[in-house]
C-alpha cells in the first residue's frame, strides 16, 4: 500500500484487460488514476468501482491515434487532478493475422496508427506535464513479440519493435528531467485481446493450452502480473530503472 501516494497517473486503453488492472493497483497504491479509452461503458463502470472503493479516479474518452483528443485529454487531467506523474501507453490493437504479402495499406497503417502514434502523442503530450511536475515515469507496453519474432501478425510486431526502441530513445532523452521511461514486454496474458486472437485459431480451449505450454512456467499470465510490473516501474523503488525492458512472460523469450 501506498507505494504511488501523491502521484497522478494517466492510463491508455483502460477499461479493459492490463489497462484496467494497471489502473486498479496503482489506484490500490495510492495513485490517483485518469483512464482513457474509446470503451465508454467498461470505464465508466470501472470508475464507478473505483469511487465506490474511495479510491481517486475519473475517466475521459480519447482515441490515441488522433493528436488533437490526446493533447485535449492531457490538459483536462492535469486541470482536474492538478498534476501529472505517470503515464502508462497501454491502449493497442492487434490488427490483421495474414501473411505480410497480403495485408493493405489500410490494415497496417491502422495498427500503427494506434501502437506506435498512440505511445508517440501520449508521450509527446505529456512530457511538458511531467517536465513541470520535476520527474516522471512512462511505461510503455510492448510486448514478448518486441523482443523475439512470430509467424502471425505482422503490423502487432512491427509495432512492438517500435515501441521497445521509443522507449530506449526517450529514456536518454528525458533522463536530465528525472523522467523514466522503460517498456514492459509481456508474455501471453489471459485478455480480451488474446482471447478474440485464440479464438480465430479454432478451439478455444484447445488454443489456450497449447499458449499455455509455450510458457515453461506452463500457464497463460493474468492481467495482474503485468499490474504489479508497472506499479513498480512507476514507484520510486524504481528511481534508478530507466531505458529498460521488463520481461514478464512465464520464460517464453528464455529459450
């Protein structure tokens, strides 16, 4: 308890899956919590849990890929809570599963547009923010296939990539404000997410044992396991991790 007292914390992609179990233990630690999504009803939802808790939080609409709602959304947050200390670039699409020969232009600008644009205007937006709070961490979620390669989804990969090396790139960047920025990388988390790509392979249930054994801990990861990654990254027992890449994925990028 109370390892994130007296900081603010934005959060993209929030209503659901890692972005909503990010928001809860940060808000469990003390944080007060901005969710952002384009999921009206699961956040709302989400912050009237909170709120029935006692717990600080409140929720705006926001499409990451538009500039203008993030540098809006930015300025509401600040102007409502009075500060801004974290920033957690959660909110991604996986997009297409076809072969790189057959996706469009369409389809992989799209993931870009959320993936890699997303974490691009919320960072941009939020720097002056954290500048004026005196420090500040970024995380930024990318992703196991950020690290090591698949044979599926292409545009997902290639923005994971992206985003592992947006993270290094800012660190060095940002270090002389006191603002961190590192990336997680998880393994295959049990979200709505995954659950919707599982299901497109054929038997649901057979798909997620055969996930499941590409892990050797030999289980799917909960959202919560990346939750308390990012509560760490945004303490100050993380005061001197910046630049980094937290691995969170039962060993699957150990082999």
């Amino acid at each position: 308890m109370n390892r994130l007292t007296g900081k603010v914390a934005v959060i993209t992609g929030a209503a659901v899956g890692l972005g909503r179990a990010i928001a809860v233990r940060m808000a469990e630690e003390g944080a007060s919590v901005a969710l952002l999504d384009i999921r009206d009803a699961d956040g709302r939802e989400l912050i009237a849990e909170l709120k029935a808790r006692g717990l600080p939080a409140a929720y705006w609409r926001c499409d990451v890929s538009i500039e203008g709602e993030v540098k809006a959304v930015m300025q509401k947050v600040v102007q409502h809570f009075g500060r801004l200390d974290i920033l957690v670039n959660n909110a991604g699409i996986a997009g297409v599963n076809k072969p790189t020969h057959e996706i469009t232009e369409a389809e992989w600008d799209r993931v870009q547009a959320v993936n890699v644009k997303g974490v691009f205007f919320c960072t941009k937006h939020a720097i002056p923010h954290l500048k004026q709070a005196g420090a500040g961490s970024v995380i930024n979620l990318s992703s196991i296939y950020g690290l090591v390669g698949g044979p599926d989804v292409p545009p997902y990969h290639a923005s994971k990539g992206a985003v592992r090396l947006m993270s290094k790139t800012d660190a060095m960047l940002y270090a002389p404000d006191r603002i961190r920025v590192n990336s997680i990388h998880p393994g295959f988390i049990w979200t709505p997410m995954v659950e919707a790509h599982l299901s497109t392979q054929g038997d649901l249930e057979e798909g997620r044992k055969a996930t499941a054994a590409l892990h050797p801990l030999g289980h799917i990861g909960e959202p919560d396991d990346i939750a308390w990654g990012a509560v760490y990254l945004a303490s100050n027992e993380a005061r001197f991790v910046t630049g980094a890449e937290l691995v969170i994925d039962g060993g699957y990028s150990a082999r």
